[in-house]
C-alpha cells in the first residue's frame, strides 16, 4: 500500500507496507508530470537522473502498450501514460530484521512494472512456485499489474512476486 503523502521523493525503511509488513527498503520516486513542470527546479542531482531516465522508460512504455493494444484490443484507442507513470528506485536493507522476505507477496495494482533486477533475491510465482529471477544489467522484467488485467477482462493474470532475503549488505532495484 502506498502513502498518498509520499508518492514522490524519499521514502524511509518501513513507509510502505505490504501485506501488514512493512517494507524492508527505502526508496526513491519521481512522477512522469515532474518532467513536464516547467516552473519546478530540479536541483537534487538524484533526482536530476532519474528524471533524466524517465524519456526512456516512457519509449518503453509507449512500445508495450502499443504491443498490447495490437494483441488483445487492436481497433481501440491508446493511452498515454506520461502524466501517471513514475520511476522508483528500491534499496533494501538485508541487515534489518529476521524475516525471511524484505517485501512479502504482492502484485502492483497498476498496469504494469517494468523492473530491472540488479542483484538476486528477486522471486517470481509461477504455477504456485517461487523461480528466482537472475540479476542482468541487460534486460528489463515487465510484470502485469491488476489494472491492466482487469482492463482486458482477465486475458492475462497479474504477477505476483516477493523480494526474498539474501545475505548481502544492500541491492538497488528500479521499477516503473
């Protein structure tokens, strides 16, 4: 669950929850309307790099939703997502707590994620079963959210997933 009151910017260990468990990350989020609010200074050199990264994820975007769009509902219009997207970026704290996941199961009730997994501990269910995605810098995980699932009336199934804990000091993941 997402606090309405910190949808952008710094989110310390534990502000957000899921499943009753707080979140074992901090976490850093930009909106795609940042991009486009002229009158805003950007000064923050994170922040700067995010949103400078924000075009890309939005190409992304704009080439899954159109592939989409061209599988399950191709006389329909397509929507932009510029003004409601954001960029994320987790870092979780292996050494808090004694739980064997630092985010329990969940699915995103969006459209979609697209996740780049940087180190291990990312787990995907499949058929009841956990498969650990391995780490890459060379490909993206799109992950169908409840929102797009239920705009296409059930033709695909969210995917639910958990960040499993691993021994090692901290990891940067990014979704969108």
């Amino acid at each position: 669950d997402s606090n309405p009151k910190l949808l952008e910017g710094y989110r310390k260990l534990g502000e957000e929850v899921t499943n009753d468990l707080p979140d074992l990350n901090e976490s850093y989020s930009v909106w795609g309307r940042s991009l486009v609010d002229k009158n805003e200074q950007h000064s923050a050199p994170l922040k700067q790099a995010m949103l400078s990264a924000l075009p890309l994820y939005r190409r992304i975007t704009k080439e899954v939703l159109a592939s989409l769009r061209a599988e399950f509902s191709p006389n329909k219009d397509c929507i932009s997502t510029d003004h409601f997207s954001y960029l994320q970026i987790n870092n979780y704290l292996y050494d808090q707590g004694g739980r064997r996941t630092l985010q329990e199961t969940h699915e995103d009730g969006h459209l979609f994620t697209i996740l780049a997994a940087t180190d291990r501990g990312l787990e995907i269910q499949v058929d009841s079963q956990f498969v650990e995605i391995p780490p890459t810098t060379s490909s993206l995980l799109v992950m169908p959210g409840s929102l797009l699932c239920s705009l296409l009336g059930g033709m695909l199934k969210p995917l639910f997933y958990q960040a499993r804990r691993i021994k090692r000091t901290h990891d940067i993941n990014v979704f969108c």
